[in-house]
C-alpha cells in the first residue's frame, strides 16, 4: 500500500482483517463508469 499521500484515507476493517479503503474503491467504480460513458459519446463527438 502507498503511504506517500497527503490525502486522508478513510478505511474500515472487514472480515479476517482486511482492510478496505473505500474511498478508493468508490473512485475507481466511477472512474469506470466516466469511461464507459466516454466510450458511448466518443463516436458522436468525431463527426
């Protein structure tokens, strides 16, 4: 894991002691989700 951020990190413990970062997980699903979007709108965006 990289400790090198300045930014806080807001984790939660699960089961077995893993430890979720969820504002990670979060940023991740909607960067995936920008990108799908990105995807649909990208041939209408070249004519």
């Amino acid at each position: 894991m990289n400790n090198m951020t300045t930014a806080p990190v807001f984790s939660q413990n699960g089961r077995k002691g893993i430890s979720y970062d969820w504002q990670s997980l979060y940023a991740e699903a909607q960067a995936e989700l920008i990108d799908s979007e990105l995807a649909k709108l990208a041939p209408a965006l070249a004519e």
